[in-house]
C-alpha cells in the first residue's frame, strides 16, 4: 500500500476509534460500574481487527469463518462500542448497559454480534482451541482465524496455560491469541498482584511465535497479524496498552470506573 493510501486508512481508524472511545465514556457514565479503564486498552486492539483487519463472516457452517472471543468480557463496553460503529447494535442500546431489558455486563452470544460467551476469565483460550479443532476436521483451519483477547492479569488463570500447551501440541494454526498487556488488574498492578515473569519467553517456550508490539499502533499491530497468517504455528501477540487510554485522569492513574464530572478530559 502507497504511503498515502497508508495514511488515509490509519487516519480512517482513528476516526474510529475516537467516536468509540466517546461511546465507551458514555456508558461509564449510564453505569458506573462497567469497566471504562479496561475498555479503553484493548479498544485499539478491536478496531484494527474489525475495521483494519476484517473480519470474514460469510461461510454458512461455524468452521467456514472467522472469529473473535474477547475472553477478558469485562472489557465488553469496547467491543459494544466496536459493534455500534460497524451497525450491528443500534447505538441508542449502549445507552441501556447492565439494564434488564438491556446489554449484558459481558459478551453474551445472544447479542448481536458476539461470537462467543466469556467472563470468568481464563476459558476464552480454551474455547479457541476447539473451533481450531473443528476447522481443522473440517479442513478450513487455513482459510480463517480464531482471535482471542486475554488481559495480562487474566494469565494469572492456569486454564490459559492449560489451553497454550493444548493449542501448541496440537498445532491449531489458526489460532492468533492477543494479550492486552495494560499493567492493571482488578486487584492493582499486576506485578505487585502475581509476577508474570517474562511473557514472551514463557508463550516462546510452550512453541507459540511471539510478537510483541504497541498495542495503539495500528500499523504495527496489522502487521502482526499479517506475520500470523504465515507462520504456520500458533501466534500470540503481546499488545502494550495504557489502561484509559485517551481519557487523561483515568490515563494518568490507571483507574477503572469514572465519575460524571471527568467524561470530557480526552486527550485526543
């Protein structure tokens, strides 16, 4: 792609991604419980994938498309905000998050949309491995992929090495695991809550391909997963993240949850 093609598609996907951000603010501020923090991280992450990637939906068997699992869910405010831009959920809907006659507090398959329930965290890993395996019996694993979107403090959860090893042995090909690393949990920072040690030696030594890339930089995060596409192994990609990115005191401090009077303080 010439350089100006380049540059109107990047330019393109920060549009985006700014009249989603404003979104994921806005539900914080319908329900202060929903987690802005977070959202905010891996919102760059879905709209490369949705917007810059693509997704291929057109197979009429689950094994003959694509598909995206965000298994930490209690991000999901992002991937709603994603879903509106793409008009899949109407946009007067995110103002009803967390309401009963409203959108789940975490992916839920019966939203438009939403490929696949999550929540507790540690199982999304575990639910790529087997549609990997069914696209394998089903000879399609080499014409789509299985992304999954893990948090860091979400590899706290022996389920997700359990599922690594299980990808890895396997070699489900198909599957491209992406790990917002935003130095946050629920508890605090991750290292002060458990030492994760080096993630890309630990994914390295289990036979994943590992890359590792700014989480924010759309040009770098297309370019590991096209790196993905080839090497004909399990990828995971190492996003670094800023939890609340582009809302400057949440950005600042790393917090989750907002208070009405900071919505506007962008800094973008």
């Amino acid at each position: 792609m010439g350089g100006d093609a380049l540059g109107i598609r990047l330019e393109r996907l920060h549009e985006i991604a700014r009249r989603a951000r404003r979104r994921v603010v806005r539900m914080g501020v319908v329900e202060r419980s929903v987690h802005v923090g977070a959202s905010l991280s891996v919102l760059d992450i879905l709209v490369a994938i949705y917007f810059g990637r693509g997704l291929r939906r057109s197979g009429e068997k689950p094994t003959e498309r694509d598909w995206l699992i965000l298994s930490k869910g209690h991000a999901v405010p992002a991937l709603y905000a994603v879903l509106a831009e793409a008009g899949v959920i109407p946009e007067e809907k995110l103002e009803k998050i967390r309401a009963i006659d409203g959108l789940e507090g975490h992916p839920d398959f019966t939203t438009s949309g939403v490929d696949v329930s999550t929540g507790s965290l540690g199982q999304g890993l575990s639910i790529a491995a087997g549609i990997a395996y069914a696209m394998r019996l089903d000879g399609t694993e080499d014409r789509h992929r299985v992304y999954v979107i893990l948090g860091d403090g979400e590899l706290d959860e022996g389920q997700v090495w359990e599922a690594a090893a299980t990808v890895s042995h396997l070699g489900l090909r198909s599957v491209v695991a992406i790990v917002d690393v935003n130095g946050f949990q629920l508890d605090g920072p991750v290292e002060a809550v458990k030492t994760k040690g080096d993630l890309a030696a630990r994914w390295r030594s289990l036979g994943w391909s590992v890359i590792e890339v700014d989480g924010h930089d759309y040009e770098m995060f297309l370019e590991a997963l096209r790196a993905a596409d080839v090497a004909g192994r399990p990828t995971v990609v190492l996003a670094y993240t800023r939890r609340g990115k582009g809302l400057g005191f949440l950005e600042a401090s790393g917090g989750q949850h907002i208070d009405p009077k900071h919505a506007g303080s962008f800094t973008e």
